[in-house]
C-alpha cells in the first residue's frame, strides 16, 4: 500500500501539509512530497482540491454495526465501594446516550456488591448488569475480562468506558482485545460525531504536546478510557433502572492469578514532576508556620507541596521540592503560586502549568503577568479562606 | 527460563516543542531514547539473570532506526535481540501492534516470561502490554514493581495500586508490565556495544512475512483506531485579576477552578 501525489494535478495549495497528523507531507518546488513518516493514513486525500494524491489501497468497508446499542460503563468496585471515576462516567454516558438515542447501562461486577445498583441507576444507568460470584470478589484481571466478553457477547454494547484507574488500565485492553475491539486511552473529551454517529475520542499525546482526536470505525463497543476526575458527575434523580443479573461461566482454573494479599498504605508523596495539582510558596509566605496552611491548602486539594529557592534556603522545603532553573521543571495541570514574586528563574519551571492561580500582597509581582487568574491579597487572608471552599466543593461533589 | 522483554525507541518527550505556526509537532533534532518504563522491565530480565538460569532476549519494533534501542538494550546486557521493522508495520494502533509482537513472540518459540513497560511516554496508553497478553492467552500482571520470587511455574510480585499494593502469585508463562522499582537501570557497557554493533551480533530483523502476517493485519491498515485529527492544546493565559473582598475573590477562583476541572 502506498500513497503518491501526482505532480501534474497539484497546485502547492498546503492544504495536505496541514491535514497530515504526521508531519510527514512538505511542499517541495510547488509541489507536494510525501515523506518517511507517511503511514498511508489518507488524510492528505480528503484534504485535496484537486485529487492529486493517489493510493493503491482498497477502501475499507465500514461493517454494519446496527444492532450494537447503547453506552455502557464499567462500574470499578474496591471492597464493595463504587470507585468515583465510575458515576463520573454515568454522567458523561448519559450526555452520549442522548444523543445517540440510546440507553446507559452500568456492569456492576463483585461478590455481594447487588447493594451499590441503587447509586448506578440514581447517577445515570437505565440497566445494571450485575454479576456477582465469589470467584469476583476482588479485582483479577481475567475473571474481569471474560465476564466482560460474555456480557459484550450477549448484549452487543455499541460503547463501552471504563475509568482509567489501575484496574481499568489493566482490564480495558484485555477485554479490547479479547472482543475485537479498538480502544483509547485516557481521553480527556467525549462526543458523538454529528454525521456518522460515532465517538470522537480526544486525548493528550506526546507528554501532552499535542491533542488527538481518534475513531474507532471498524469495530464495537468503541472502547474508551478516562482518567478519574476528568467528567462531571450529573445526578439523574428520580429515574427507574431495572438489574440484570449475568451468571458467569468462568472458572479458578481460567484465572492464573492468585491475591496473596492487598495492602493499604498511607498515600505518599508523588514526584513532583507527575504531581497535576502543586501549592507553592516563595518568601511571602514567611515562615514554617505559613507553609503549614499551604499544606492545609495542598491536602485539600490533592496536591503536592512546592516552593521557590528562598523557600528552600530558609529550610522551609526540601531541595527535592523546589521549582524553577536550579530545582525542578514542573508542568501540573494547576499550579497555585502563593507570596512568591515569580522571579525568571522560578518563572522557567513552572510556566508550562496548564493553569497559573497567583496571590500576591504586590499588584505588580511578576508572577501577575503569567497566571491565568491573580488575587492581590495576603496569603494569610487567601489561602485559609480557598482550603475552606475547596474543601465545601469536595464535601458537595464527594456526597 | 526464556525472557522476553518489549522495548520500544520513543521521543523524549520532555523536549518535544510545537511549532507555534502550523501546530505540528518540531521532531528534528529530539533526542530519542529507550522509553524509561521499558528500562526498567530490562532492568528486573538482567537481575533475573543473575539469579536464575535465564536467556534475555529483547524484542522491539519500530523504523530502521529504532535498531539503536536493541543495541543499547544488547549494550546493558540482554543475551539477543529481534527487531521487527517493515514499512508495512507504520501507523499502527495497540490493537495492530500487540498483533505484530504477539506474532513475533509465537515464532520466536518457548517463553517463560515476557516483561514489558507500564506504558511508553509518546502514548501513554498501557495497552500493549496487556493486548500482547490476551492475544498470546497468557496471565498478565500490570503495575508490578518487585518480582519478589521467581519459581519454576509461577511468580510472586507485586502490584502497585493507587492506596497500596497487592501481592500476586501467576502462573508461568505470564506477561508483566513493570514500573520504576528499587532496581535502577544498569548503563550499558562500551564492550558489549561495540558487539552490538558488529554484523554477527545475535540482533534479528524480522519483516511482514517473516512473522507469517499480511500487510493487511498490521500497521496502519490493520488498525481499529485512526487518528481523525491532531491540534496543539490551548493554555492562553487569561491574565484576569479577581478583586472584591477576601471571601468573594476566593469564591470567584473556585467558580473557574471548577469550571475548568481542576477541583
């Protein structure tokens, strides 16, 4: 299979050179060339005016994938609690399943977990499918994957999202593989494509240098991931949902794996360089004492502590958690910069933050200049008062 | 035993830049390096070996030059290599990929164990590990960050969770996908490169029709999933300063905090 540009036919209008996702397309004298890096993807096809690009590859055949209806969510359980990510998903299934017309459904797998279809239904599931045996008391890959394959085998779910948590992580491509399915990870967007009715599937890649939006045209469920976190939980109050129960056929002899033992740890502190959420403080913060209230601020929001090299130098931070030219480069999605002045060198650490909160005594810190939203206030005031709402808007979103 | 461990040759990504224009990604003149997860799964193969009679060979696709990744992988002390390199193989998605190494693996005869990265640092999917697994229908454990004891027909390791960690006995063979452990990953030695690098090095490259696949099953063509469109992702800063009293101020922050996910 190959892709050619006829030269004769092509006028150098670029219109290829952008629509290639690879880079692999360059306008050389006038004319489109197609290089190395060209994995005959065809965009470069749709894109031309004149249909000067040319392919040796048969067309594929969409199959007819009618009779696979509805959005289904795997409903993660740890010990007969509903993991978060779960009813998040309930919701954003919701918004597909309207669209497509179609209804939810929650797989609820365990061992006397028949007690948690109530929240599925109260959060968005039209249907729970329920399976409960010992054998699934606690998370195992394949005992997960093949209740998983019967149920997709029985019910031909036209979507499926799992959350992507550890276990979802390990059980999304199994079951992708084990059905015939593609899947994306740890999309960060979900919608429905307003003419062919499939999901759009938009997530980070390269270190999160570039959004893609990925298809899945040629086999169901369209298998997605999310990470926890990422959807809003909607209620859906007041609706019935009925339950299915599915007697699974999978044996011991079938699983290969044995838990000898799950243990729980207090949550330690993560690399700063992975953390998403980062409270920092620079000399406006003090003393000890006031970096006590940015932890209060970090644990309420799930974030790691961080500070400039005064912070460190007074001893109020480990070297391991100072940000900027002589610490670490940090790029979290929310990086909260409280009484530090945003010096160049701090500056060069933290500025691919997606999102930059400064507060600050001094209206004319630099820091102002690269935040996203700033506060001229004293961090002694800001800071207990932002613990204190977070923590009610956790209290409300976690009840 | 016979380990098999997936490495695979990334960008790093930490240098990746945008070009500010066309939104493509700048990959001239990116370094590339073995991805950091599959180091470490290399790392627990060659500790294996010194432990218990193993062979470690190393299995990778990617373009022609991606065969400096099996040489430096051969250069820290793997035993052998297979590269599987083929035009045909370009574009793949996890599903097309884990096909091809699974492929691979089946013709490369008796495993006892196959160790692979959590996830590469291009993707960031954790799906081939797991897709190489079930296509070979074998156990697999993820997340796994110490293989604690190594017997005969089974293994105990354990896996990292998010609050913790479970201890898992698997039966063997078996699929691991590994992250960072205590075990740092040993730099190769300049004499086992400079064998690497000569032409009778134990390196095999293996194209379409030596894993008996079709072009059709592989790469972009055997792919379930298409990349529809890519963009460079927006962080204007808004540069918007919130004034009023302490409490309203906070409680307008909350309000974008929220709006844009970030509590």
């Amino acid at each position: 299979m190959a892709i050619w540009v006829e030269v004769d036919l092509c006028d150098g209008c670029r219109r290829c050179v952008r629509a290639c996702p690879y880079d692999a397309v360059e306008i050389r004298e006038g004319k489109a060339h197609i290089g190395d890096r060209c994995t005959s993807c065809g965009a470069c096809m749709e894109a031309c005016r004149n249909e000067a690009i040319l392919t040796d590859a048969q067309p594929r055949v969409v199959p007819d994938f009618s009779d696979y209806k509805g959005v289904w969510v795997f409903a993660e359980q740890r010990g007969g609690e509903l993991h978060r990510v779960s009813v998040e998903l309930l919701g954003k299934a919701q918004e597909l399943a309207t669209q497509l017309n179609q209804t939810v459904a929650a797989v609820l797998i365990g061992d006397g977990v028949a007690g948690l279809a109530d929240t599925l239904v109260e959060f968005g599931a039209d249907t729970v499918y329920l399976v409960e045996d010992a054998i699934l008391r606690d998370y195992r890959t394949e005992a997960y994957a093949h209740v998983f394959k019967e149920l997709v085998e029985a019910h031909k779910p036209n979507i499926l999202l799992m959350g992507a948590t550890h276990i979802g992580r390990d059980l999304a491509p199994r079951v992708s593989r084990r059905v015939g399915s593609g899947l994306t990870a740890d999309c960060t967007e979900l919608s429905i494509d307003p003419d062919e009715g499939i999901l759009l599937q938009t997530r980070p890649a390269f270190g999160g240098n570039v959004m893609a939006t990925i298809i899945n045209r040629y086999s169901r469920p369209q298998m997605a991931t999310v990470r926890p976190g990422v959807m809003e939980v909607v209620s859906a109050a007041g609706t019935q949902g009925s339950i299915v129960t599915h007697v699974t056929r999978v044996s011991e002899d079938r699983i290969g794996t044995k838990i000898l033992e799950i243990v729980k740890e207090p949550k330690t502190h993560t690399d700063l360089t992975e953390a998403k959420v980062i409270v920092a403080g620079g000399r406006g913060v003090g003393d000890a004492a006031g970096f006590e209230l940015l932890g209060e601020l970090a644990a309420a929001l799930g974030a790691e502590l961080a500070g400039t090299r005064v912070a460190f130098e007074e001893g109020w931070i480990p070297a391991s958690r100072q940000v900027g030219q002589t610490g670490v480069t940090v790029r979290p999605d929310l990086y909260i910069a409280c009484g530090l002045s945003g010096a160049i060198q701090h500056r060069a650490g933290m500025m691919d933050s997606k999102f930059i909160v400064a507060i600050n005594k001094d209206p004319y810190a630099p820091i102002f200049k690269v935040a996203d939203w700033g506060i001229v206030g004293d961090v002694f005031d800001v800071v207990p008062e932002l613990t204190a709402q977070v923590r009610a808007v956790c209290q409300v979103m976690c009840d | 035993m016979n380990i098999i461990v997936l490495i695979k040759q990334v960008p790093n990504t930490t240098e990746v830049k945008l070009d500010p224009k066309t939104g493509n990604l700048i990959r001239e003149g990116v370094e590339t390096i073995i991805n950091p997860d599959d180091l470490h799964a290399l790392e627990a193969a060659l500790a294996l070996k010194e432990t218990h009679e193993a062979v470690v060979t190393v299995l990778s696709m990617g373009p022609p030059q991606a065969i400096d990744a099996v040489s430096e992988a051969m250069g820290m002390g793997a035993d052998k290599a297979v590269f599987l390199s083929d035009r045909a193989f370009a574009g793949a998605d996890t599903w097309a990929t884990s096909y091809t190494l699974g492929k691979a693996i089946q013709h490369m005869g008796e495993v006892d164990l196959i160790l692979a990265g959590r996830q590469a640092i291009d993707g960031d999917t954790a799906q081939v590990g797991p897709q190489v697994a079930d296509f070979l229908d074998l156990p697999q454990v993820t997340y796994v960050f110490d293989i604690q004891a190594v017997h005969a027909d089974y293994v105990v390791v354990k896996r990292r969770l998010e609050d913790g960690y479970e201890r898992i006995q698997c039966r063997l063979p078996a699929l691991l996908t590994v992250i960072p452990g205590a075990g740092k990953p040993r730099y190769p030695m300049a004499s086992r490169l400079l064998l690497a690098c000569r032409e009778k090095a134990p390196i095999q490259v293996w194209n379409a029709a030596d894993i008996r696949v079709t072009t059709a099953e592989v790469g972009l063509e055997g792919s379930l999933t298409q990349v529809m469109r890519t963009f460079a992702p927006k962080f204007e800063r808004r540069g918007t300063m919130l004034e009023g009293g302490t409490v309203d101020v906070v409680r307008t922050l909350t309000a974008h905090l929220r709006e844009n996910k970030l509590v």
